[in-house]
C-alpha cells in the first residue's frame, strides 16, 4: 500500500468515526427536544404561547385576590373588634346587676361605650365616644372598667 491509499482509508476511517459521533449528538438532540413535543402541543412555540396566557390569567387572578384582602383588611380595622362589659347596681334599693356599661372598639381603640342605667322608674342609656382608649365626657368608675376590659389594660 502506498502513502495516498493510508491517507484516503485514514481521512474514511477519520469521516466514519465522525460521522458516527454526529449520529449520537443528534440522537441525544432529537430525545431532549421530545419532551417539548408531545402528542398535545405541535410545536414549542405553541406550549410558550399558552404557558405566557396562563401565567398572565393566573397574574390578574392574584392580583384580584390581593385587592379585596386590602378591602377586607380595611374594613377589619375600622370595625369593633373589642369587647367587654361591666354589670353593676347603682342603687342599694333595688335588687341585681341589671345597670351595665359595654365597651366597643376597633383596633385603634376607637368606638363607643355604652351605658345603661336601671332604677325603678326610669332607665337611662348613655352612649360616649372613645378615641385612642379615652373620652372627652367625664366617665364612670364602670365604664373605665368596661374600656379597660376592651383594650386588655390593667
């Protein structure tokens, strides 16, 4: 054999090995890229279309729910939240606990307390605002009970 038939079988056996080392890449290529084709979706670009739509939906569905907690959240604040009550009797003569004083308020310590006087000819309702834990109308012994009861001071 002469040196140009050595290099011709060199450069086949050299075009032989490559050729079967591009086989396997390609092989390798092509069963990566199964997993983004299935029976289901044609072509890639369809299964990124309908991921991004997706998304997109599932965004604007989060962001609804995000809302109406920041409504909910906002009308928690301002609703009464805190409670206690205080019953008394304001008058020797008369038997029982049926006066009371109710302390209702949101979480700032705002609201109302509410008085209820009971005698025997008469009974009398007394409503005062409260604001941050205090009032600007003189308050019983009872109601400052009843509001200290609400916000847990001692």
């Amino acid at each position: 054999m002469d040196t140009t038939s050595l290099i011709l079988f060199g450069a086949l056996g050299i075009l032989a090995v490559w050729n079967i080392v591009l086989s396997f890449v390609l092989y390798k290529t092509k069963s990566r890229n199964d997993i983004f084709f299935d029976d289901s979706s044609k072509n890639l670009r369809e299964l990124v279309t309908r991921s991004i739509t997706d998304q997109k939906t599932i965004n604007g569905r989060i962001n609804k729910v995000e809302a109406g907690i920041e409504e909910i959240v906002k009308i928690l604040q301002g609703s009464y939240q805190k409670f206690a009550m205080v019953r008394y009797n304001p008058f020797r003569e008369t038997g029982g606990d049926q006066s009371f004083s109710m302390a209702l308020l949101d979480l700032r310590d705002n609201g109302v307390v509410i008085t209820s006087i009971h005698g025997r000819e008469v009974d009398r309702i007394y409503a005062k605002e409260i604001s941050n834990g205090k009032s600007k109308h003189n308050l019983s012994a009872e109601e400052i009970e009843a509001i200290k009861g609400a916000t847990g001071a001692k």
